[in-house]
C-alpha cells in the first residue's frame, strides 16, 4: 500500500530528465526527417510519439507497481523473452538483412530490446541469492551463461553491437554484487585477447592483401590454435589441481594467466570464424576511418563535419547543412547526436549530455538507498545498461568507439528502444517510490 511519504520518495529529478531527453529525441527526429526540397516531413516523429505515449503508461504503471514481484517471477520473464528472441532469430522477417524484429503492420518490435531487461531482472535476483559466495571464481559461472544465451541467438540474427552490450552490463551487476575485482579482470583479459587477435589479423589481411604470411596461414588453420588453447588449458589445470592440495601462491600465478590464454585464443578463433567481415572492419575503421573514407569510415568522417560545423551555439533548428543535404548517414538513428550538434552547437550538446548523464547518476543515487539487495543491483543494472548506451553512441559518433548501430537510448527513433527504456526508467522509479516499505 502506498502512503503519501511514498510519493515524497519518487525520483522527480529522474522523471522530469527523462521527459525533457525524449522531448527534445522527438524534435530532432522531426528536424531530420524533413526534405526541404519536397517540403514535407517523412512523418517518423509522429510514430515515435505514439511510441512515447505507450511507453509513458507503461511507465507509470511500472512505477506504483511493487518492482519486488518482478523478482518473484524474474525466471518466467526470462525464459518468457527468451523464447520471443529465438523464434525471432530463427523465423523473424529479414529486415535490413537481420531477423531481429516482430511486425505488426507499420509497427516492429524487436525482442532483444526487451531482452536486455529481462535479463537484468533475473541477474539481479540471482546475484542476490548468491550474495555471500559470489567472491568465489565459479559462482560466476551461472550470471556467464544467463548472460551468453541472448547473446548467442542475438548475435546469430546477426546483432553484433546489441549482443556485445550484454558484457559491461554483466560487470557492472557482478561488481556491485561483491565479485572478486581479479575474476573480473581475468575475464576482461580473455576478452581483450579474443577482440586484439581477429582484429589485428583482418587489419593485416586488408593493408597487405596479398601477403603469405605464416602467422595468417597458422590463425586460418583453426585447429592449430585449439591445440595450443589445449595444451595452456591442461597447463592450467594441472597447477590449480596442485593448488588445491597444496597450497602455494606460485601455483595461483600460473594457473590463473594460463587459463585467460587458453580461453582468450578459443574466443578469438570463434570471433574469427563468426564475426562478418564488415563487423570487424568497423572496429578497424574506428581506430582509422581513412582506411575506408567511402565505405565503413564514411559515416564517421560525415559525422565529424557536421559536429564540427555546428560551432558553439549551432546553425539553427532546421538549418544543419549536412543533415540537411542528405550527407549525414543515419540521422535519425545511430548518428542523430551529430544533427544536434550542427543544429543547436556545443551548448546544445553539453544540455543533451547533462541530462542524459543525470539519469545516469539519479539511478546511482537511488541504489545507495535502496534496502534489499535486488532492488539494488536492479538498478545498478539498468543505469549501467543506459550510461552503455549513451557512451558507445556518442563515442560512435565523434569516432572514439567503433560503429555499432547502437541508438542512443531516448533521443533516437526506435519505438523497442524507447519502450523498453521507459520500462527500465519506471523499474527505477518504482525501487524510488517503494524501497523502504519492507
């Protein structure tokens, strides 16, 4: 039951942040969207404010409903979406050579949206009936696996940048839980050597097409690598065996790096072997977009003139030249920050930043005062899975992360995007308005 001490402790400051974040997503969309030329607007505003009402009910009624019940059944909705995403994966229609989306008429939903929540949910009733063993090395076991079927199936549609913000979110849940900090960086390490190895041979493969190269010819030939993640994998198990009967923190010093080599190689051949090419050449493109300035850099070195040209105050509303000439890629989506940027300047794009960033920290202040252990972590997941988002789509967009294809969360139009972040903001209004009545 709620008392009138109940609302004083609603999170005016995240609610009204968010409101003005999406109000000013809507405007831009609807700056993007026009053709000066024709003189008409491709409407894509008002499908994003049918998405804004939908999403603000359900907000609301997220917010007076108890966020503890969604503990309860964190394993129904779980396997619930899960089962959603799946069939989407494998009988979803191709859109934009993707099964990522349900249709419903002009309407599509995408499940991996929801997907990032619902598991958030149950990682963070998990995390909290694993509270007292979670600094042990294979209690980290089960949150991998929850964490790495979505992604699996996501990255099958294929979703490389959706799939890869599963990880963060997991570290982020996983260290506010009490993780040991060497686990986590173990399994940071893994994924370095995973990412550096693929990487670094596709950036060989391109500038030196032509090369014979004997380590391209050894990492080509899978089952060479697998032998030698093998022999470090037995290396490793052999010493922790050791470790465990005899205590010795020279054991510990092998076993440990041995273990990060031998699954940091497996990873990078998986990587290898099922990454698209055109995936691994946006990582590469990021680091240098000249090396392709008509191709995956393109949308990148676009994006910097148009940030650049905006200046301090900006062009005017309506009035970006390089929105406005069609020479900015994806403009109401993965780069609308930079149609802010030329339209309303700096200033323009420091207000974006503060705001979204103060959703970021309200979330963050709402965990230190929260109670019990799974509203906490809730929070803390759902803020990591925002502050992702905004960090990746602007890094993407002044060309410091790779393109992605990731929008920036309620600023972007994309009605999943929007609806299952006013789902997340309402879980975190309702921890807001009820943590204390226990």
């Amino acid at each position: 039951m709620l008392f009138r001490s109940d609302f004083n402790k609603l999170d005016y400051v995240l609610f009204i942040a968010v409101i003005m974040v999406i109000a000013f997503g809507i405007v831009t969309i609807y700056s993007a969207g026009y053709d000066s030329v024709l003189g008409v607007n491709n409407n894509m505003y008002k499908r994003q404010i049918i998405w804004f009402v939908l999403g603000f009910s359900i907000m609301l009624g997220l917010t007076f409903l108890d966020y503890r019940i969604f503990g309860d059944y964190s394993l129904q909705i779980f396997g619930f979406v899960l089962v959603i995403l799946i069939l989407t994966s494998f009988f979803g229609p191709r859109i934009r050579n993707m099964r990522a989306w349900i249709s419903f008429g002009a309407f599509s939903i995408q499940p991996s949206e929801f997907m990032k929540l619902a598991t958030i949910i149950v990682l963070a009733k998990y995390l909290e009936l694993r509270e007292r063993d979670i600094y042990r090395f294979k209690e980290l076991l089960v949150p991998t696996v929850i964490v790495l079927i979505p992604m699996l199936f996501i990255m099958k549609q294929p979703d490389f940048g959706t799939a890869m913000i599963f990880v963060p979110v997991l570290f982020a849940m996983l260290f506010a839980a009490g993780a040991d900090v060497t686990h986590l960086v173990a399994i940071i390490l893994i994924a370095v050597i995973g990412l550096f190895v693929p990487m670094s041979l596709t950036y060989y493969e391109w500038v030196n097409p032509e090369s014979e190269s004997i380590l391209l010819k050894l990492y080509y030939n899978g089952g060479q690598l697998y032998l030698v993640s093998v022999v470090f994998f037995v290396i490793a198990s052999v010493t922790f065996l050791l470790h465990l009967f005899r205590v010795n923190k020279y054991f510990r010093r092998i076993y440990i790096p041995s273990y990060v080599f031998s699954i940091g190689l497996f990873v990078s051949v998986f990587f290898q072997r099922y990454m698209k090419d055109y995936q691994k050449k946006r990582i590469l493109v990021f680091l240098k977009p000249d090396l392709d300035p008509l191709g995956s850099g393109y949308n990148v070195i676009q994006s910097k003139i148009a940030i650049g040209s905006g200046g301090f105050f900006g062009k005017g509303f309506m009035e970006g030249t390089q929105t406005r000439l069609g020479f900015l890629p994806e403009k109401t989506s993965d780069f609308i920050v930079a149609v802010i940027a030329e339209e309303w300047g700096f200033v323009g794009a420091m207000f974006l930043l503060l705001a979204l960033f103060t959703i970021v920290f309200r979330g963050l202040k709402i965990s230190m005062y929260t109670k019990d252990k799974f509203g906490a972590l809730l929070v803390i997941g759902i803020s990591a899975l925002f502050f992702v988002h905004f960090i990746i789509n602007i890094g993407m967009v002044i060309g410091f992360m790779p393109v992605t294809g990731l929008p920036l969360t309620f600023v972007s139009y994309g009605g999943s995007n929007l609806l299952s972040a006013m789902m997340g903001v309402g879980l975190l209004l309702s921890v807001s308005m009820h943590r204390s009545s226990m």
